[in-house]
C-alpha cells in the first residue's frame, strides 16, 4: 500500500508539472494532438481501462477550436487534482480484478460509485469553464463510459455529437 502511494504520487507530481509546462504554453487551451490526449494513458494504474481508451478517443476527435482545447485542458489539470487517497483506492480495486480476487461487475459497481462521479463533475465544470451552451453527456451516460470501451473512435466522436455533449447543444454539431 504504501509503495503504490508513493508510485501515485510521483507520477501525479511529476506529472503535474509537465501538463503545468504545456499549459502555460497555451493561451486558449489543448490542441487535440497525440501528446495531449495521451495524457489518460499515463493514469491507468487508477483509471479503468475503458475510460482511457474512450477519453483518449474523444479527445483526438473534438475539434480544434478553442472551446474544445479549453475542455481538454481543463480536463487534464482536474484530472491531475483528483484526491490521493481515491487513487490509491482503484490501485487496489484493479488490483484485485486483476488478480480475479473481485469480479468485473463488482469493480464497475466501484467505478460508477467512486469514480464515474467524479468523471462528469469534471466535464460539467469544463463545458461551463468553455463556455458551451449544453452540458456533457447526461450522467446514465458516464456509467457506460467509464465502465465499456468503445472499439470505435468514429463512434464515440458520433455519440458526442448525436446522443449528448455537444458544447454548442445543436443536434449531430459539435
């Protein structure tokens, strides 16, 4: 347990200081680039799998407008904010899944319990923050997002813009 905080930790900390040097660097946000969006994948020792590879997704497929570069970077340095100890916690939860100690539905029960929340509070202060006109996915929706991966970056990028999260709340727009 502690080696795991430690670990969470210095990736966090490291961590933060070089999203703290790509920000600073921007004015009106992230661009959707590799680099950028790669950023979740440097997490996966606390994020579930699925959300990494759908955050991923969606943030190369969001354009680049100011706007989106606003919701991804704000994204990112929330997501840098998020308390040690629920870190620490889904490090032991995928763990255990890991080691077939848990099931996979109870480790989704802890994601959409622990996690989930926290995930579309997130996008919710980011839309506000961008100045969007309609807010992210409604929340059943970030249920299926944390917890299913999405093989298709094209679908994901049809779901934002048809079943919620458009920034500009016009249907099949972003």
């Amino acid at each position: 347990m502690i080696i795991r905080f430690f670990l969470v930790l210095w990736s966090t900390v490291s961590f933060s200081c070089f999203s703290q040097e790509m920000l600073e660097s921007s004015e009106l946000g992230l661009p959707p680039d590799q680099s950028t969006c790669e950023i979740y994948s440097k997490h996966t020792e606390w994020l579930p799998d699925a959300f990494v590879n759908n955050a991923i997704c969606a943030c190369l497929k969001i354009p680049d407008q100011s706007n989106a570069n606003i919701i991804r970077q704000v994204l990112i340095e929330r997501l840098d904010s998020v308390d040690m100890t629920l870190k620490v916690k889904a490090i032991d939860m995928k763990g255990l899944l890991y080691k077939k100690e848990i099931s996979k539905h109870a480790y989704n029960r802890f994601v959409k319990k622990e996690i989930t929340p926290i995930i579309h509070e997130d996008h919710v202060i980011a839309y506000e923050k961008a100045g969007c006109k309609s807010d992210p996915a409604p929340y059943f929706g970030w249920k299926q997002i944390t917890t299913r991966k999405i093989k298709s970056c094209k679908l994901i990028w049809f779901s934002i813009r048809y079943f919620g999260g458009s920034c500009s709340g016009k249907w099949g727009r972003w």
